[in-house]
C-alpha cells in the first residue's frame, strides 16, 4: 500500500506542494538578488525608471490578487464546513479577480510600449541614468512576465478545480486538490505582493 | 464557519490598509529607509498570507521545514551574494571606460 490512509495521501499532497515553492522561492530569490545588485550600482536610473511606472494600475492589480486570494481561501473555509457550492463560488471569484489582474496587466503592457519604455533603441530615458533605467525595464519585464507565466497555470488549475467540482471528482471527502492549489494560488500573490514596492514604490518619492 | 470567515475578512482589510500604507510612505521623504520599510510591510503581508491562506501552522511539520528551508537558503543566497558584490571593485560600462582612459 502506497500510503497509511487518506490523511496521509492528502498531507504528502501538501508536503509536495511545500516543496516545490521552496524551490520557487529561490527560483525568484535570484531575480531578486539580480535587482538588489543592480538597484545598489544604478540607484539613480533605477529610481528614474520606477518613477514612470503605472502606480495606479500596480496598485489595483496587487489589491485584485490580494482578494483573489481571500476569496479563494473563503472556498476552502466553506468546502469544509460542508458547502461545495461555496467553494466553487470561492475559485469563480479568484479566477475573475485573476482575469482582471491580467487584464490591467496587458494595458499596463500597453501604455509601456507607447511611451518607449522598452529597453533598446528608442528608449524613452536618456542620460546618464538611461543605462540603470534600461536595466530595471529588463527585470520589470522579466519578472511580471514570470509571474504572469505562473498566474496563467494558478487560473488553470482553478479552472480545473471547477471542472472537478461540477462533476463531482472533488468532493467533501477529498478536498485536497483544493487545499494544494490554494497553496500555489497564495505563493503567487505573495510574489506579487514582493515585487509591488520593488517595481512601483521605492524611490518614487525618491 | 463564519467565525473564520470573519477572521479572514478582517485581515483582508488590514492588509488592503497595508498596502496604503507603502503606497503613502512611498511618496514621503525617508531616504535610505524607502527600501527596509516597503520590504517589511510587504514581508508582514506575505507572513499573514503563508498563515491564514496557507495554513502554514497548521500544516504538517515537514511543510514548516520545507518553508523555512526555502527562505533560509535564499537568504544565505542573499547575504552571501551581496557580500560578494558590495566589497570588490564594480566593473560597469562606465567603470571599464574609465580604466582604459585611464594613462
């Protein structure tokens, strides 16, 4: 027999899941150590730079994942306490909220590349900070596209979750796929909630 | 149930409270401290999130190690990297063009 009983499959679930994020925190780890190095050589392109970045949107898209992830937390809570019906309600309204995140993201995306922000010829900062400036662009557009990458696999797991729970592949006995993507979907947001200051605030105010 | 969900509620709101918080103290003039005081707001936040959304308590105990590994690592990744790059001469494009102007 591969495990004791369902409690142990479903903790081992967990326990792979742990795993796997402590391999992504140092897969993000090292983008962050990237940008402290470069953040500390180019202090002033680097503030330039997050100077012309879209706080607004930044800030939304981090409240948007932030509520995705207690809506999605709200399901679990409700599976529980026997209510599958709300614990689909639970991933509808992460998928949505994740969705929109996206969404705000591509006409952040947008508005970038109208203003020249892209590293390269035609770079809209020039100067002595434009060497800085371009190499926070690089990270900014290396670490949302990373994070959008993983946002795009957590709205697809919801999305099977939902599946599985019209056609009743989860039910109030075997929650764990639930309890195993809501780890993943909250690793997300916490990324998310990292590089929020990073990219957006520090040095705004300079 | 709604006991949780009211814990959860509550700390939804504290958190969106948070981030006002960095956003408002983005724009004041704190120096060198911009940086120590985002980071902490914003670990404060991820600590609520690994223990309300992620259980991480009341996961079980190898979760914890797995957790903690992760972060030691990538702080030994960190400190050890930074000491690197803080304490020996930068080369940039326009250190390297200094050195050979240099006579």
């Amino acid at each position: 027999m591969q495990y004791a009983d369902r409690r142990h499959q479903a903790d081992t679930a967990v326990i792979g899941m742990w795993l796997f994020l402590a391999t992504e925190v140092l897969f993000f780890g090292a983008l962050l150590f990237t940008y402290m190095i470069y953040r500390g050589w180019y202090p002033e392109g680097f503030a330039l730079a997050i100077s012309r970045t879209e706080v607004t949107i930044g800030t939304v898209n981090t409240i948007l994942l932030l509520t995705s992830s207690f809506a999605f937390t709200a399901g679990l809570v409700a599976a529980e306490a026997g209510s599958l019906k709300g614990c689909a309600w639970g991933c509808i309204a992460a998928l949505v909220l994740g969705l929109g995140f996206m969404g705000l993201k591509a006409v952040e995306y947008a508005e970038d590349f109208q203003e020249h922000l892209v590293p390269g010829t035609g770079f809209a900062i020039d100067g002595p900070a434009r060497h800085g400036a371009e190499l926070f662009y690089i990270f900014y557009y290396t670490a949302t596209g990373i994070h959008l990458a993983h946002l795009t696999i957590g709205i697809g797991l919801v999305a099977w979750l939902l599946r599985g729970l019209k056609r009743g592949t989860i039910t109030q006995d075997h929650l764990t796929p639930v309890e195993v993507v809501g780890l993943y979907w909250s690793f997300v947001d916490i990324v998310w909630l990292v590089l929020y200051p990073l990219i957006y605030l520090v040095g705004r105010g300079a | 149930m709604r006991g949780a969900l009211q814990r959860l509620a509550l700390a939804w709101a504290a958190l969106v409270l948070a981030i006002g918080a960095s956003l408002g103290l983005a724009y004041l003039p704190l120096g060198a401290l911009h940086m120590p005081v985002a980071l902490l707001i914003a670990l404060a936040m991820a600590a609520t999130l690994a223990t309300l959304c992620m259980r991480l308590a009341k996961a079980p105990s190898l979760s914890m190690l797995f957790a903690i590994g992760g972060i030691a690592w990538f702080a030994v990744m960190l400190v050890l990297g930074e000491t690197d790059y803080r304490t020996r001469p930068v080369v940039t494009p326009e250190t390297t063009t200094r050195i050979g102007a240099a006579p």
